[in-house]
C-alpha cells in the first residue's frame, strides 16, 4: 500500500511539473515568439550575433509554483533558439531532475542514493536535443541545472564559440 501512495504522489508531482507550458522544442524560434508574462530580467547582446535572455521562470509559466524560483535562460544565434537552460539554486529538491526525466527519459545513476540526495553530471539524447544535467552541492548551499540543446544547431553553437575565442585573442 505504502509502494501505491508513493507511486501516486509522484504521478501528481510529475504532472505539476508539465503543466508549465514551455515548448521545449520550439528551437528555431526568433526572440520575438517568446511570450513573456513580465519584461524578462536581462538581456545580453554580443558582436557575433548572439543573445541570451535570462528570465524567471514564472514569466513564462505563471501557473507552476513547482518551478519557481527557476532562472531561464534562452540561447539564440541570429535569431534562432538553439538552448535552453533552467537553473535552480539553493532548493532541497530535485524539480529540475523531475522535469528532465518525465520529458526526455530517465538516466542512470547510482542505486546508493535517492533522487533528492543524487549529485553529478548526466548527458543524454533523444532524435532532436542533447540534454544535460547537473546536480551540484556546495558550501553555502547546492545548484541544479538542466540544459536542452538542439541537435540541429550544435555545429551553429560551436562555430559561434570558435569566433568567441579568436576574438578573446
């Protein structure tokens, strides 16, 4: 009976985590197609076409308290999203963790912890996006990312930071 009820809570966690209605493979997409509830937090232009609009998460889905607290980040080269990275910091769960695993598959970790308490780094594809996470503690508290690329644009991305670095020089 204990199994069923915690089967049960997690179909209902789970599902509170999808009802933010972010596209996650909207990739392509021009800044101007994202529907912001609020002004976003910052936006970053750079000399080699790219920004980045950094955001919280309630400005695109008001509706999941689940996720807020999340800080998104939207990676667009010439006008089209190529990544998507939603960061979590000093919470004691793994919502980002939740969310990766109900959209893109579950990933291997060690048996020895539980989902709350599991640290590390797992990379992961399906047919159109890389997906990346990471789960990190640290003195003052601990960190979870999650980071959707799309398969289409990772040549795009890397010649994007090839250009980055021969400027540096």
């Amino acid at each position: 009976m204990k199994f069923l009820s915690c089967i049960f809570l997690f179909i209902i966690f789970s599902q509170n985590v999808l009802a933010c209605n972010i596209n996650f493979r909207n990739f392509g997409s021009s800044p101007d197609s994202i529907k912001l509830q609020t002004p976003p937090t910052m936006k970053i232009n750079d000399p080699f076409n790219g920004l980045i609009i950094i955001t919280p998460i309630s400005t695109l889905c008001p509706q999941n308290r689940e996720l807020f607290e999340t800080v998104v980040s939207l990676f667009y080269i010439n006008n089209e999203l190529v990544e998507i990275k939603l960061e979590r910091s000093n919470k004691n769960d793994r919502v980002l963790m939740e969310l990766g695993i109900a959209r893109y598959g579950d990933f291997k970790r060690s048996l020895a912890f539980d989902r709350k308490n599991w640290q590390g780094f797992n990379k992961w594809e399906n047919n159109n996006e890389v997906i990346n996470y990471l789960a990190t503690s640290y003195r003052e508290g601990n960190s979870e990312k999650l980071i959707i690329t799309s398969k289409k644009y990772v040549n795009k991305i890397s010649e994007y930071f090839q250009k980055m670095e021969r400027w540096k020089k």
